[in-house]
C-alpha cells in the first residue's frame, strides 16, 4: 500500500511569463510537501523561461519545447514523471495549499485508483463571481455525457497507465483532447472524487475574446467521438448515451457559436441537438444560449 | 538514536577526558559505538545506537561536506529523504543526520520546520565558535543543559550535565522543583530539579555565540496551529486514518528488528494494527501483565494479537522484578520523579530487546482524543451549580467512609479557579493538592505553583475538557510520559517512536469538535471508529485500565520497609522539607485503610530516596 505519495505536477505553458510565478508558487506553497514540478513550457517567445528559472527551488523542472499542442505538451510532462500520481496544472490557475493534502487522503481512501478528480472553482478574477465544481460522484459516468465539468483541473492519474493512456495530439481535436481522454479513462477506470475546493481555475479578460469557426467547432466533435469510441471499453460503457452525447455535444457548439455571435449556426446546432435527444433542452445550457442570443 | 553531550566554554574550563567521561555516562543510551570531537572551546560526544545505516558513515560527531560544521544528533527524522529531495541534497550516507547538517547550511536554523521527527540535535560552527540547539515540536527526545554566560553544557540526560559541573560547583536544590514534584509528580520544563540546569523547551532552537545570551527561537506552538475549520466526522475520520497510516508509515523507516508495544487498550491496539497493515513482514508485539487480573490487561492483548496475525510475546511480572526497579526509577530517572508505571515501562523495554532494537508505542492517545477520566472533571466543576455549592459537596463527599468518595470529596476542595486544571490533575493522580501542600510543606511556601498556559493563543473557544487536555499536552505527557517512555527504554537501549505524536495528528487532532472524541460519554470516539476498521469491536468492550502497578498493595507488604526508611521523622527531619507530624500522619492515614493516599505516600518516600542518594 502506498501512502506518501510523490505528486508529478505537470504545467504546460505558452506564453505567460505574467501568470506562471503565481501557479508555481501555489504549488510550492502545498501543505503537502512530497511533489515535482515539470514546467513544459511550448515554446513560449516570451521571458517565461526566465521567470521559471528564477525561481529557487530544485523540485522545479522546466523542459522547453517546439511549439506544438497542449496534448503534445501534456504528454510530455507526464512521461517525463517521476511520481505515483500526475495531476495537471495550467499556467494561468492555481492551487490552494490543501490541495495536494486532500489529494493524499483522497487517493489512500479509495487505494490508490488510477483516475481521481478534486473539486475546484471557476472564479471570475475581475467580477469576484466563482462556480463550484464541487457535486461530483465517484464512477458517475453521467458527468461527461453532458459535457466536461472536469475541464482539466483537479485531475489526478496513475503514472502506471500513462504508457498506454495518453492525450490524443491530433491539432484538429484541440479543446475537446481533455474530455476525449477523460472519456476513455472513466470507461476503463470508473473515476473517484472529492469535492472538496481545492483550487480556482481562473478566468481573465482575455478569455472572454472568444471566436468560433462552427466548422472546426464541428469537425473537433466528429473527432472526439469517433476517437474515443475506437476505445472497447468507451464502446461498452458509453455506447447506449451516443444520442445524448453526440446531442450535448452539439449544442455545446451552439453555445460557442451564440459566444461569437453567429446566430444563425447556433440555432441549428441547437435543433441539431434536440433532434437527437430532445431532452437535452431543458438543461441550463440551453439557457445559456438563448441568454447569449437574446439578451446580450 | 543515542545519547548526545558537549560543552562550549569560552574560558576552556573542561577537557576532553571530561567530554569522554559525561558522555560514557550515557553509554545505555547507544551501545553500538561512541565519538568525540574537541578543540579546545568546544566539546561533543555521542553514543551511537545505530537503527539506520548500520555502517561506520553513520559514526557521530558527524561533519558537513564543507568541513566547516559538526554535529551531534538523537532522534529521528522520519522525512529526511524528501527533505533532501527537496533541497537537493546529494547523500553519501544513509542517514537522516548527515541531511540534517547539509539542510541546515542551506537553509538556516528555520529549516527545522521541515523536519517530522522526534530529536535533540546540536551544530556547531568550527571556525566561528557558534552553536545552535534544536528540540523537536512535541517535546519526544530531551536535553537539558547549564548556561552562565561563559560555559554552555549539554547533554540528554540530566546526570551528564550534573556530572559535569559538580567538579566544579555544588548544585543547588531548587524549591519549586520539590513543590511541582509533589503537586504533578513531576518536574515541569523548563525546571529541573537543580537550580542552573534546565529542560530546553520543545519546539525551539537556540543560537548561542561568544559569550552573549542565549537566542531562542519559538518555531513550533501548538497553540498557534490549532484549526477550528470544521470537517464532517466522515471526513475528519478519513484525513485522521491518512495521517495516522502516514504517520506509521514513517516510523517503520528501519534497519533493524522493531516491533510495537501492545498493551490492550485503544491507543497501542491502533498503533499495531495500522503496523500490521502497512508492513510486508509479521510484526512483534509485546506485553507485560500482572498477576493480580485486576491491573492485567494481557488476556486481551493476546486477543488483538491474535486478531492482527503478529507474532506475540507476553511477560508475566512477578513482584519481585517490580520491586527491584523501584529503587533504580532514582538513578535512571535523574530527579524526582513518582510515576510508578515507569517500572512496567522499564520491565516491558527490557523484555522487548530481546527481540527487536526499536518499538512504536501508543502514547499522546489520552491527551489528543480525551482518554482521561480528568476532562470529565473539568467539564463537571465548570457546571454553575457543583462550582457555587463546591464546599458542601466536598464536605460530604469526604465525610463518606469509601475510599472513592474521599477522593472524589478533594477534586472539590479547590480556591483558585486559575489553579483547577493544575488541581484536577493532582487529585486524578492522587497527589497533594494546594491545599495539601501547605500543610505538608516545612515553610508552607507554594505561591509558586502556577501553570501557565497560552489558551489566548487558540483561535476557537475552547471548553473546560479541552483547555484540561491541552494543559496535560502542555504538562503532563511531555514532562512526565514522555520522559518516563524515553529513559525507560533507553535505559536497555530500545528506541521508542510515537506515531500518534506527529505533529500532524497533533495539530489536527486538537482543532476537532469535542463530540467527535467524547460522544455519548464514550472518549476517543474518532479513534476507535477507525479501530473497529481493523479489529472487532468485542475485544475492546471493557473498562479502561492504566499501565499501573498494584502499589497500595505492595506498600502494605513487600514495600512497607521503605515506608519505615523513608517517612521516618530522622529522614524527615534532616532534609528538612517536609513537616514531619504531617507526614506521619499521612502515613498513618494510609495504614488505616485510606487507600486512596498511596501515592502521596509514595511521593514522600521517593523524595527521599531521592535526597538520601543525592544531596
């Protein structure tokens, strides 16, 4: 049995030497003390390595790389780990200092599972508003057929899967390669959590500049699905909810396309996903979309 | 873990042959080997029980790579290779000592924060004359030193330091020791039983350089860490069994054979039953019983061994080994020191040698999860209605002939509210209250009992049970338990860990809603949940029974010659003390049946055995 558990915390970056001290530093600053560092940092033309480097604190990695994808990136840091556990980090959010304690009880609970999430927070640095992913069930495979709560903070896998699970690095797939690999792992590992907040994923202004090409929003769904459906395992857990979740999945672009602007997309892909599971109307999503279209 | 002494005088007052000879004193502390190091100003000895790397690197005083520092250490530090992950520290040995030192010279004196262990260390600067003295959080290991100003003398046990000045001085007996003694049953940090010498306080370290003041630094105050953020029981129970199994886990890091202490109760049962769990090997157990049934707990640790699959050992006692012990608690317990159950101690450390180099034991359970019968007194004497009439009910109280009333007549029989926690103890323990003590001592003099402790520190209000359990914390567990497990075992040279005590569970434990320990008048409730986890509940439905021998009944057979060596007015007289009319009459009380006055008895005549040997 494992108990001290040595955290590989992995932060892909590019192009943030504004951002990534205050992420490093919430994980230097962990109540939990037993943990790596690998900053990939993909191909930043900023002063980020320096401001990486500056940093006193030998459990810090930094490796550079060709730019290239977040899954590329991703990938990267987790073979380069040395720990039992990968969690991952973005260079813009941050840690609060149980983080990793809460993890450890966590993980040693439920012995060590390959698949873990730890409940966070988005928070809105410029309004002050925050929405708690806190709600979660253990081996609740509903959690992704709507979409993906899990974003890619307070996720926590086994090092010994990660020579035969990985980030998917096709380009076209950016943005949805973290829901498709979290399809996969749920199917063959179920997935444990704790809700506990332990961190804030955080939204600035310049995320909220958002454009959406409804075709790339499409083609990155086609191959989401048909990826993660090439999986046996994804095939018999989630095979039964395709309608609900090529349906959700649709009208998640209809939510970006509303986002950009583009009413006539949204629209359609809003019949387009009620079409396949009519239910999926009533959901706060849909919600969503007439507010950005009506409203704003 | 070993035994540590040394110097630094500024007027080169001691040799090397006197470093050689206060250290050898402590010779039981580690067999396996011994060094020194001396120049003139500074001496260091160390004698080595070597429990991790066995080989020559792990000799002590051990000096860092730069050849600038050295260092002498006894303790463990369970994380010393995440610590010198951390901070990148290349080992070429395998021990936590030499990360110790390297850590230090990267960090500073702070870096001890990073440390979870039990340990006493002392580094020191060759080329600067300058020393610093670490002790850990909780108070595990000890050391005690003699400051004036030009000479600093250390050692872990007091009769190294002793040894040391008294070719040069003679040592004053300090008053307030004797009336602490008699109220606790022991010397309280920082006193010792001699004026000059002193406990130096846990959780701080000291720099000390040419012949200015000591510099001490508070690094750890459990009062300052106790967290009222409030998890639900299930959650709280969850974080407590990682911390407990963490905790272990640590404190299996070894080189040699261990096993753990299995007395029966809650507390060790846990401690073995989480070992058992986490260790690929069978584990030891030990126990030692009585027997007289009624102080013997043996049966059901055979039970829980069973239970757990380890591989059990049981002593049976007889009087006669007992006996023998009580006369040596005086030469290994250094000062007064009335804790009888230093003796089963002594007895089941002997006994587990045989076997193993090193224990885990259960101790810190009563204080952290509120084991003692005492903070139900607490609550009870802050109830408005048994506060107002307390003079009555005491009166009546006593005025019943058992002997369990008259004991129970005394917790009432209290002024100062400020001194109740104090009290509560001393009556729990059957030793001489305040009151008491005016009438006991020659010069009636004990204005100077007072016990401080910094509740206005605590960030959470706190209830009478729990300001009693953190006063024992304070107190009782650090300056007697502690000091009875580590001299008792070091005495046959078994190194004794206490998982309960890391400083994790500790901060946590204390910042815990009471009703998840006391519920449904049930102690340790968070703790036997997760107990049941591993071993049936049946096996701990019965009362609980201290680790204690039968001295009433020893005192009025085998013993009753040392009451006649020990209370005589003579002896009374010539140490001068005690009021002797007061002590015969005590004495007398006893003899007629109040039983419940065995152990001031006892206190009466360890003092003296005490005197008779030392002063």
């Amino acid at each position: 049995m494992k108990v001290d558990i040595l955290f590989s915390v992995v932060i892909p970056t590019y192009n943030r030497a504004d951002k990534i001290k205050r992420t490093i530093d919430s994980v230097l600053q962990q109540s939990y003390r037993i943990f790596e560092i690998i900053v990939i940092d993909d191909g930043s033309t900023d002063n980020t390595e320096e401001v990486v480097l500056a940093i006193n604190d030998k459990r810090i990695q930094y490796h550079k790389i060709v730019n290239s994808e977040r899954a590329v990136a991703r990938n990267t840091g987790m073979q380069l780990a040395k720990g039992q556990y990968i969690t991952l980090l973005d260079s813009d959010d941050i840690y609060y200092s149980n983080y990793l304690f809460e993890a450890a009880i966590s993980l040693f609970k439920y012995n060590n599972p390959p698949f873990f999430h730890l409940g966070y927070e988005v928070k809105d640095e410029l309004n002050g508003t925050s929405k708690k992913i806190n709600r979660l069930k253990n081996d609740d495979f509903f959690i992704l057929i709507k979409g993906n709560p899990l974003s890619c903070m307070g996720i926590f896998i086994a090092k010994k899967i990660t020579d035969t699970f990985k980030f998917n690095e096709n380009r076209m797939l950016s943005g949805s390669e973290d829901w498709e690999f979290w399809l996969r792992l749920t199917a063959n590992f179920g997935i444990k959590t704790n809700n506990k907040v332990c961190a804030a994923l955080l939204q600035h202004d310049d995320r909220s500049v958002l454009s959406y090409d409804h075709f790339k929003l499409y083609k990155r769904k086609e191959l989401a699905i048909s990826n993660a459906f090439k999986d046996d395992k994804v095939k018999e857990v989630y095979g039964k909810y395709m309608n609900q979740i090529d349906s959700y999945a649709d009208t998640y672009i209809a939510l970006h396309l509303a986002m950009s602007k583009n009413k006539k997309y949204a629209f359609k892909y809003l019949l387009s996903g009620m079409r396949k599971y009519p239910l999926s109307f009533f959901s706060r999503r849909t919600l969503s979309i007439f507010r950005e279209l009506i409203i704003r | 873990m070993c035994g540590i002494a040394g110097f630094i005088s500024i007027p080169k007052n001691y040799t090397e042959k006197q470093l050689v000879s206060m250290t050898d004193l402590l010779t039981h502390r580690g067999t396996d080997a011994s060094g020194y190091f001396f120049d003139g100003f500074c001496g260091l000895g160390h004698r080595r029980l070597s429990v991790l790397d066995l080989s020559d690197a792990g000799k002590q005083p051990m000096f860092s790579a730069c050849g600038k520092y050295a260092i002498v250490f006894n303790g463990e530090v369970y994380n010393y290779k995440e610590v010198a992950q951390e901070l990148n520290i290349v080992q070429k040995t395998g021990t936590d000592t030499e990360v110790l030192l390297e850590a230090f010279i990267l960090k500073g004196p702070d870096f001890v924060n990073l440390l979870n262990g039990m340990f006493a260390f002392v580094i020191y600067k060759l080329d600067e004359s300058k020393i610093w003295i670490f002790r850990d959080r909780v108070g595990i290991k000890p050391i005690y030193y003699f400051y004036d100003g030009l000479n600093f003398v250390f050692a872990s046990e007091l009769k190294a330091v002793k040894s040391l000045l008294e070719q040069n001085q003679t040592l004053k007996i300090n008053k307030h020791a004797i009336n602490s003694y008699l109220h606790l049953g022991y010397i309280e940090e920082p006193n010792s039983i001699y004026e000059n010498i002193s406990k130096f306080p846990s959780g701080h370290y000291a720099e000390l350089s040419n012949n200015q003041s000591l510099k001490f630094t508070n690094y750890w105050n459990l009062f300052t860490k106790i967290n009222d953020e409030i998890d639900s029981f299930e959650e709280a129970k969850d974080k407590l069994k990682y911390l407990l199994f963490s905790s272990v886990n640590y404190r299996l890091i070894s080189d040699v054979p261990f096993g753990t202490f299995l007395s029966g109760g809650v507390d060790s049962s846990l401690v073995t039953a989480i070992a058992a769990n986490i260790s690929e090997k069978k584990i030891n157990t030990f126990t030692i019983g009585f027997h007289d049934k009624s102080h013997s707990e043996a049966e059901y640790a055979a039970k829980i061994s069973k239970s757990l699959g380890t591989d059990h050992h049981e002593m049976i006692l007889s009087e006669k080994d007992s006996i023998q012990l009580l006369e040596d608690i005086v030469g290994v317990y250094d000062e007064p020191f009335a804790d009888t159950s230093a003796i089963p101690t002594m007895l089941i450390s002997k006994f587990a040698r045989q076997h193993v180099t090193m224990t885990l034991a259960g101790d810190g359970g009563d204080e952290l999860f509120m084991g003692y019968g005492a903070y139900q007194w607490a609550k009870r004497l802050q109830n408005p209605f048994l506060n107002a009439f307390k003079q009555p009910i005491g009166g009546f109280l006593s005025s019943l002939p058992q002997n369990k009333y008259k004991r129970a007549a005394m917790l009432f029989k209290y002024d100062n509210e400020a001194n109740v926690m104090d009290h509560i103890f001393s009556q729990e323990q059957y030793l001489f209250s305040e009151n008491e003590l005016h009438t006991i001592l020659k010069n009636k003099d004990t204005n100077l009992l007072t016990y401080g402790v910094p509740f206005s520190l605590v960030d959470k209000s706190l209830k009478p049970e729990e300001k009693q359990a953190l006063f024992d914390f304070k107190y009782y567990l650090k300056d007697d338990l502690l000091v009875k497990v580590d001299r008792a075992s070091m005495k046959y040279s078994l190194e004794t860990r206490v998982p309960l005590l890391d400083y994790r569970i500790v901060e946590y434990s204390f910042g815990l809603p009471i009703d998840y320990k006391l519920k449904n008048g049930e102690s340790k409730h968070i703790l036997k949940s997760i107990l049941y986890d591993y071993v049936p509940q049946e096996l701990f439905n019965r009362p609980k029974r201290g680790f204690s021998i039968p001295l009433v009944k020893w005192l009025k057979n085998d013993l009753g010659y040392l009451i006649e060596d020990y209370t005589n007015t003579q002896i009374i007289n010539k140490y001068d003390i005690l009021d002797s009319d007061a002590v015969q009459l005590l004495v007398k009380q006893f003899l007629a049946g109040h039983d419940y006055l065995y152990n001031r008895v006892w206190l009466v005549i360890h003092l003296h055995m005490w005197l008779s040997k030392n002063a």
